[in-house]
C-alpha cells in the first residue's frame, strides 16, 4: 500500500496513531470558534469579532483539504480501504462541510459581516461537524450502548464453542469482513478463514488472546476498535478471549 512508506516513517519517531485527528480537531476549532465570534457580532459592542469570525471560517475552509487528504490516508491505512456505510457518511458531510466553509469564507465579500446568510452559513457549518464528530467517534470507539436483550449469564469456566463465535461474527463483523468486501483481505465468514487471517498475518494465536490481534480489535487495545458500527458487548467479548484462551478450537 503506498501510504505504508508515511506511517512507517511515523512510527519510526514513535507516532503509532491515525494522523486525521490531528487536523481535523484544528478544523472543528475553527468552525466553533468562527461561530461563536459571528454570535458576538451580533451586539454593536463587538461588532469587531465579525471579521475575526470570517477569518476563523477561512482558515478552517483552507483546513479542510489536508483534512480530508489525511482522512483518506487513514482510511487506506487503518481500514483497508473498506467502503462501510460510516464512511459513506463520513465522506458525505466531509464534502458539505467543504462546500458550506467555501460560502461562509466568500460571503461576506458580496454581503455585510452581520448578514443572517452569513451567520447561517456558520451555523450550518457549526452543525456539519457536530454530525461528523458523532461518526467519527462511532468510527474508532464503537457505540456504548448496552445490546438490547440480555441472554443468560456464562459460566465462566464453562467451554466456548466455535458456533458461539460464529453467531458473534455473524452478526457484528461480517459485512465488513467477507468475500467480496473482505477489508484487509480478512474473511471472517468461517473457521478456516478466520484462522488464517489477514494479509499481515493470523489474527487469532491459541491459547495467547494477549497477542491475538481479534483480541486487541475488540477490546480497543489496537486502534480502531472492532466491529466500526459499535462495540461489542461485554459478554460477547469475553465469549471471544475465553475461545482464544481455550485453544481456538472448531468443535
């Protein structure tokens, strides 16, 4: 993958995380403090804010670019290029945010700073990433909402079958990771596909979940956590650490 040579690089001076949040919280900072300036302006008193405001707004609009060039990086980097419909979103709002700061940047050369076209501008711009920051963070922490019917409790020395994985698997990761949309070319839709893991290697050591790259997925360990759309439970992680523990076995 060419982005490899780039966070290799990082990692060599010991940066092992994704680089799009460095820019991006510099580019929701701009569009918040743009906002609340463009509020200020409001009162006579502090009209002068509202040329503050317009070059927070400018500044946040030139930030998009190496946002979304950094956003992509990660994308091909973390997640394989995997086209999920939280990145579908993602790349969506991404593009109107862009469109949205472009007006607010150039509106204010055609009408008064205070212009409510202006001030909405901002506000959409404001609620754009408000929308963003919510996919962002179901992107690399998952949802931590509770699943919504609760089974019976496992005995915890009890044997994990593989069936229980599978259903696990089923349900939380394999429309992302499939024959036909396999991101990292993972296939996790059987026991042998699983076992053999991604291309960088087994995700699953028996006995050793400590260094069983699922293990780190799921529980956050290894950013990003695993499944994207939203944590595991609890007990459904635990099922998966005590199969690994257990040998990883099929039957």
């Amino acid at each position: 993958m060419s982005v490899d040579f780039f966070y290799n690089f990082l990692a060599g001076l010991g940066y092992t995380h994704p680089v799009h949040p460095i820019a991006v919280h510099v580019t929701i900072g701009l569009v918040v403090a743009a906002l609340v300036f463009a509020l200020l302006a409001l009162s006579p008193r502090y009209e002068k804010y509202a040329v503050t405001a317009r070059h927070c707004v400018t500044l946040g609009f030139i930030m998009v670019f190496p946002t979304i060039l950094l956003g992509f990086m990660d994308w091909l980097y973390y997640y394989g290029g995997g086209w999920t419909t939280t990145f579908k979103i993602k790349v969506t709002f991404g593009l109107i945010l862009a469109v949205l700061l472009g007006i607010a940047a150039l509106l204010p050369a055609k009408l008064t700073y205070r212009s409510p076209a202006v001030l909405a501008s901002y506000l959409a711009s404001f609620l754009v990433v408000v929308v963003l920051g919510y996919y962002g963070g179901e992107l690399v922490h998952g949802s931590a909402s509770p699943p919504a019917e609760e089974e019976e409790e496992d005995d915890p020395d009890g044997r994990v079958s593989y069936a229980q994985i599978d259903r696990i698997m089923r349900d939380a990761c394999v429309s992302c990771h499939a024959p036909g949309n396999d991101i990292w070319d993972l296939d996790l839709t059987t026991y042998e596909a699983l076992m053999e893991g991604s291309k960088n290697g087994p995700i699953v050591v028996p006995g050793e979940p400590g260094e069983s790259e699922l293990v780190k997925r799921i529980d956050g360990t290894t950013e990003p956590q695993m499944p994207l759309g939203g944590s595991l439970s609890q007990r459904d992680k635990d099922r998966i650490i005590r199969w690994v523990e257990q040998g990883a076995e099929k039957d």
